[in-house]
C-alpha cells in the first residue's frame, strides 16, 4: 500500500533522483593549495584482515589505525553543507611517511594483543590535469592474538601479597583473554589503588613490573621416541597458531623500601577559611581542638560539627586513598567552599605517620542568578496560531544559614506567551500568563530516621557509603492564567532527599510530596470543550496529590560513548502512605494514582559530530473510584521544541484522535495523556566556526517517533476507545516526523530553530498514516493561500489560506534554547 502511494503520487522517482546527487556531491572530493606536478597525498584507506573478527571489532581496529598515521600521511578534510569535501594544502607524498605509518600501525596492534601482525601499504598515483593524486591502501593482517595463559603475582612482601591473592577475581587480566595494553594499565592501576587504600601511601604504578613468558615447552621436550617427537612438533605448531603468554607481576627492583610501608594517620589540621596568600597557622588565626582535630579560624564562618560531619578519616586511622577521595567530594558537595585541598605530610621524626593539611577556600555567602527563555512555535493546534513566549527566571541563594553549609534558595518565574499571528479563535494578543515562586531549603546531610550501625553490612539507608547528602524542603505556589478558559493557582510542598551512591548514580527520594492545584473561572468556551469532550473533565478539574516518590539517574561510559539512565517512580493517596485518603476533604479532592517513567539517552561523539538516541516510556495508573485518569498536571504531552517536533507542543494523541479542521474556532485542544511512548534520533554536526571559539553554527538531522494515550476507557457509553492505550494499535497509532534544525553554540548556551515534517500521522487511516509531505513547494512552506472569489459578496475574492493549512497539517518550526536531551 506505502510502495503504491508513493510510486502513484510520483515521488519516489525524485527521491531516487534526490539521492542519486547526494551520493555524487557526497564522493566529490577538491584539493586546493596543492603544489602542481607534484605528487601530493589524496587518500589514505585502511583494510583490517582477520580470522573471527565482528564487523564491530574491524571498526574499532580500524579506527584505532587510523590514529597511527603519521602527521605527514594525514589527509584532512573539511565539509562544507555535508556534500563539498576540501583537502587544502594537501602534503607532497614521501613513502618514508608512509612506512613509518605501518610501522606505527604494527606497533599499535601489539597493544590490542596481536603480537603477529603484518602491515603493508600499496600505493597508487592518478594523473588528473596538473594534479598527481596519490592513493595509499593499508593492509593489515592481525595474525591470531596472543591469549593469556596464566597470571601470577611474586610480590616478596608478605602483605602485598596476600592482598593482590585475596582479589584475584577482580584482576583485569583473565585466562584465555588478549593481553593488551589497556587491561595491563587497568590492573596495575587496579594494585596501586588496592595497596593505597590499605596505607601503602607512597606506592605507585612505577613500583610494579609485568614479566611474560611466551616459551613453547613442547620444542624444548627432547624425546627418543619418533611418534612422540611429531606429536610434539604438532603441538609446537597448534601452540603458533593460537599463542599463548604467562603473566606474572612484580615488585620493581628499584622501588625504595619506604613505599613499602604502611601509614597512619596522625594530626588532622582543618583551615575552613583558608586563602593561599596566607601562610599557614598564622598568629590571626584561633584554634579547636575537637576529637582530636585542630581547627584553625580566621573568622568563625562555620560550626565544628559541620566540618566534622564531612570528614572520611580521624586521627589512628590505616591511611586510605578512598577516604581521602572521599573527604574532598563531601566538602565539595556542600557548595559553600571554591576551592579544596588537602595535603599529606610525613611527620617529622615518625616513622610511617602523616599529618593531613584540610584547606578549605570559601565561597561567598550569597549568589544571584538570573536569565530570560525563549520559545517560538508556529501553527499551535489549540489557538491556529503562532505562539511565541517568554520568561524570565531569576534566584537568590543563600549558601550559608546557621554556618553549617544550609542552602535557602527564592526563585522567581514570570512569564508570558503571545498569539503572533491572526486567527478565527481569538482576538487577544497575549494567550497566558504566570507568575510564580519557590523556596528550596537544603541541609547538607541525611537527616532520616533510618539508622545502620557501625559495623554492620551497608544496605540502601546506610549513610556512610553516600556522597552529596542532601536533605530538602521544598515549597511552591503559581498562578496561570490562561486566556477565555481558566485560571489556575497551584501550590506544592516536598520533603525529601538526594544523594550520590558509590556507582556515582544520583538518588532523590520524596518522603512527602504535596500538591493541589485550583481550576477556576471556567470560561463559557472551555466548558463546553468539556461538555463535547467528556474524557477531558476526568482530567482538568481541581485537584490534591499526597504521595511519595523516587527518582534514579546513573551515566555511565566514556566522554565519547555516554549513556544515561533515568528512572523515576511516584504514587499519590495509596492509603498505605495516607490512610486519611477517603475521609472528609480528601475524598473529594485527593487522586489516587501510580506513575512511573523510563528514560534512556546515549551519545556517541566524534570530533565534530554526534549520534545522540533517546527513548522513553511512561505510565500513569489512575486506581481510585473516581479517577478514571491521571490529574492534568501529572499527565504526559508530547510536541513542541524537546518532543515530537513535527507537532506544536501538546499538539499530538491521544492515540488515533483527529486534528480539530484548521479554522474551526477551537480555542482549547490541550492533549495530554497517561501512557507515553517516544523515541528520538538526532545527528548533530559542525557547519561552521561563525567566530572562532565564540561562536558555531551547527546542523542537526533528527528523526521523532511516538505518541501519547489515555490508560483507561473514557468514552461514554463504553465501546472501543480509540484514544485508550491498546499494543495490538501501537504500531498504527505511531506518529512518525523528521527535520533539520540549525544551532548557534555560543559555548555557555545554544539556540535551537527546528523544522519538523510530518511523515506518520496517527490520526490518518490511509496507508497507515504514512505519508511523504511536498516539502519541497515554496508555496506550501511561506506562503499564506490564493485569492478566490466570495460566494457570499460577488465580485469580491477572499484569501483561502491553503497554504496555511497545508502547514497545520504538516509542519511545525519551533525555536528552542540547549539540546532537546
């Protein structure tokens, strides 16, 4: 049916045209500020052969050689509008640089454990007018990699080597493995860690060596008898073909005796107001001596406690390097110092003591933020307009209170949102307004009930295997005023906490989580949006939410590979967590729901490109007798500038619900829902460097996928519910858009404008709502309509906004400020 509608409508013959130019521009090539008559180097290609490798594998080899070009055997290229590729100044071609490159790639292989490898390199010289273009083709032959037999530690001193023994399992060299030399790193960094954090203060990676042995036994087996000599050499010859190494650690026989000894711990100096002018215990300064600490105060801007409460180590204490870590993370956390350092000192005239220098920078008392945002969004679905907004967002925090790391934090949001375009809806200029303010109070520490006492096993409450404890009030109200539909007035209240565990994953947990929302002054328009739709009153009515909540977010992966997962779970009026749910005012006002929320991202950056995919799921359970779904402001909306762009925002679902006809006069067509399912794909790019490291302009192509739905049946009467969450209709239901947007990276922040087709449209039976929009047409993407003539005044003509309708339909511009995610 998809073939046919695009073989009719004749598209699919300019899509083959279309990309029939793309792969000629995409391989045309131009060298400039080349020398004439001379052999210069045009391209270099790299082959990786290779028994048992995954296509992933020769890619990552590959990539991996290719950083082994020698600076004079590098072609660099530049793009320009991704199908222009320009060498300039390419270099005169000289096979010295050429040879040095598969030396360097021989080289290279032997640190990826392929000790037998083999590189070569052909050249090949095309004579094009005055240009001698020069081919060099690689090759390189891996050969079978060396595996690792066994790994032993011979490490003399008893201490060591018990330790290096007890965690064998942990090594990151493993039998039957490559040896490389990223695992050899690994585990020697793996010992250093392992001895330091066991007092061996002083001990490093240079005080470790790694012997190999890679002698094949069976050929310095003398035998008398002929058949066991062959099957000897036959097994000599099973052993080339698969290598193998014995591994075996060492204490460096250079390594000074001292680094083998273990520390202790002895005077702990704390400098909470400390300035690097200053030399230490200088006469202005007062002392402390608490628990064995010695603090020092130039002003007393802090309580004792406080800085106690975020030291790792005391005084006796078998030096660790994870204490020590975990020292300076924890003042680092609280906000309130710019600068941490500590110092450890051997003691004089001791023998294996350190005394610990904690220099603490302060930061000042009070910080003021401030910024404006922006939005843009043409063709919104609920005004047929467009609609440009703005806000300003400003804070005030004080860093400080009590001199124990409290943080009191007053934000204001003002905003405002206008109807830039003429339309039949409405004749207002501005379509809402808000106001609103928020105090966060943050104590720098777990202040639960949950306690585990010391020397029992850590689980989820122990505090001491937390970093960055936070422990938040949090308070809210706002006023919405949306224009000829309603006011809205809301306030909120949370108590919860936050904090790091050991995996560096970041927790918040909502003990108490508090918000009512008040819908009033219910315009004569909005309630008969209600009355035509009856679903919505489930969800736009006044409304209390009292629950909990938890929310986990862990990234993992590499600057270049990143991923990050996002979890987030929420229940309101369980009677559990709230046994008051069906009593008095509550019964009338409290909704009892469940919701939870899964998001994943990963980013895979190159120099001047990413791939950045995102998918998300979430589902709201409305479980109370009168809820048949979530309350408004807990629903899921999906369009606008970080959604499903090809839609304006809350402009998609639910399910298979049609647009309302463009100038039909409908003024409210929020779509919210309580299942959502999205995924994104974004390619973004380098265009060009506008000012150089200031300002860069740079393209994205991004593919949105998704669409929203009610959980439960709401239409009246019962029967199918089209807007009701079914798998069997996932597919059908799918909204599908792609686009291109143009970025302006100022550094600190970027703008975004994103354009936004329309390929698959939930709402359109035919073909399954895939379409191929005429993105092409001048006409359709600027212009308004025609002139036709009045039926009702002869003689006259009116503007039938063709055009305009074709972009309601179709198309959505958004303008945006930082990645959409």
């Amino acid at each position: 049916m998809l073939v046919n509608f695009f073989n009719k409508s004749g598209f699919i013959n300019s899509l083959k045209s279309i990309a029939l130019l793309a792969v000629l521009f995409s391989s045309c090539t131009i060298p400039k500020k080349y020398q004439k008559d001379k052999p210069f180097l045009f391209s270099n290609d790299i082959k990786v052969i290779g028994q048992n490798l995954s296509k992933d594998e020769k890619i990552a080899i590959k990539t991996r050689l290719e950083a082994q070009l020698d600076d004079s055997a590098r072609v660099i290229k530049t793009d320009k509008f991704l199908v222009f590729h320009y060498i300039n100044q390419p270099p005169v071609f000289d096979t010295a640089y050429a040879g040095a490159s598969a030396r360097n790639m021989k080289a290279s292989m032997v640190h990826i454990g392929y000790y037998n490898s083999i590189a070569t390199y052909k050249v090949d010289t095309i004579t094009k007018k005055n240009q001698k273009r020069v081919s060099v083709a690689y090759s390189v032959e891996t050969g079978p990699p060396t595996l690792i037999d066994t790994i032993g530690y011979q490490l003399k001193k008893e201490d060591l080597q018990q330790l290096a023994l007890k965690t064998i399992n942990k090594s990151f060299l493993k039998k039957g493995r490559p040896v490389t030399k990223v695992d050899i790193n690994a585990e020697n960094a793996r010992l250093v860690d392992l001895y330091r954090n066991n007092g061996y203060f002083k001990f490093s990676s240079d005080d470790l060596q790694l012997l190999g042995d890679t002698t094949i036994a069976s050929l310095t087996t003398i035998s008398d008898d002929p058949f066991e000599s062959l099957r000897l050499l036959a097994e000599a010859q099973q052993q080339r073909n698969k290598p193998t190494i014995k591994l075996q650690m060492v204490l460096n026989p250079a390594t000074d005796t001292n680094k083998l000894k273990q520390y202790y711990i002895d005077n702990i100096y704390i400098y909470p107001d400390f300035y690097s002018t200053s030399s230490v215990r200088q006469p202005k300064f007062t002392s402390d001596t608490v628990k064995g600490y010695t603090i020092f105060h130039r002003r007393k801007l802090f309580k004792n406690s406080f800085l106690l409460s975020n030291m790792a180590f005391e005084k006796g204490d078998l030096y660790k390097q994870d204490d020590y870590i975990r020292t300076i993370n924890n003042f680092s956390k609280t906000g309130v110092w710019q600068s941490i350092n500590i110092q450890a000192i051997e003691a004089k005239d001791s023998t294996g003591k350190l005394d610990m220098n904690i220099q603490l920078l302060p930061s000042k008392k009070y910080g003021f933020e401030a910024n404006i945002e922006t939005s843009y969004s043409t063709n919104n679905n609920y005004s047929l307009g467009n609609l440009l907004g703005f806000s300003v967002n400003s804070s005030l925090q004080d860093r400080n209170i009590g001199k124990v790391g409290v943080k009191m934090t007053h934000a204001l949001h003002a905003g405002v949102e206008f109807n830039v375009s003429k339309n039949k809806s409405t004749n207002g200029l501005i379509n809402s307004n808000e106001v609103g303010y928020t105090n966060t109070i943050s104590i720098p520490k777990l202040g639960w009930p949950f306690r585990t006492e010391k020397g029992e096993r850590s689980d989820f409450w122990d505090t001491r295997n937390k970093t960055a404890q936070q422990t938040f009030i949090n308070t809210s109200l706002s006023y919405t005023n949306r224009i000829d539909l309603f006011n809205l007035q809301s306030l909120g209240l949370a108590v919860g906490y936050s904090w790091n565990n050991k995996k560096n994953g970041n927790w918040v947990l909502k003990l108490l989580n508090v918000e009512f929302s008040r819908l009033y002054n219910e315009s004569k328009s909005f309630s008969d949006t209600l009355a035509k739709y009856p679903y919505l009153k489930y969800s736009f009515k006044t409304a209390l939410v009292i629950g909990t909540s938890v929310s986990y977010t862990y990234n993992y992966g590499t600057a270049k590979n990143l991923s990050t997962i996002k979890i987030n779970v929420e229940e309101s009026g369980h009677p559990l967590f709230f046994p008051l749910a069906q009593s008095g005012i509550f019964e009338k006002y409290l909704r009892q729901f469940a919701k939870g929320d899964f998001e994943f991202t990963k980013t895979i950056s190159k120099n001047k490109s990413a791939n950045v995919f995102r998918f998300f799921v979430g589902v709201g359970w409305p479980y109370g007798k009168q809820d048949s779904s979530l309350p408004f402001f807990k629903q899921y909306f999906a369009g606008g500038s970080n959604s499903m762009r090809g839609w304006p925002i809350r402009g998609i679902g639910q399910g298979a619900r049609p647009l309302a006809p463009y100038g039909s006069g409908n003024n409210f067509n929020d779509r919210t829902g309580d299942v959502r399912i999205e995924g994104n794909y974004e390619n973004r790019h380098n265009l060009w460097q506008i000012i150089p490291n200031s300002v860069t302009l740079k393209g994205a192509f991004f593919i949105d996928a998704g669409n929203i739905w009610n959980f439960k049946n709401t239409k009246t009467g019962g029967g199918p519910d089209s807007l009701q969450f079914d798998f069997s209709n996932l597919y059908k239901q799918l909204g599908v858009s792609a686009g291109y947007g143009f970025r302006l990276d100022f550094n600190y922040f970027l703008i975004r404008f994103d354009l936004g087709f329309r390929f698959k449209k939930p709402d359109v039976a035919k073909n399954a709502g895939w379409q191929l929009p005429n993105i092409f047409s001048f006409n359709n993407l600027f212009k308004r309509g025609v002139n036709v003539p009045d039926p009702l005044n002869p003689g006259k003509t009116y503007n039938d906004e063709r055009y305009k309708k074709w972009r309601y339909e179709n198309f959505n511009f958004t303008i945006g400020i930082s990645y959409p995610f």
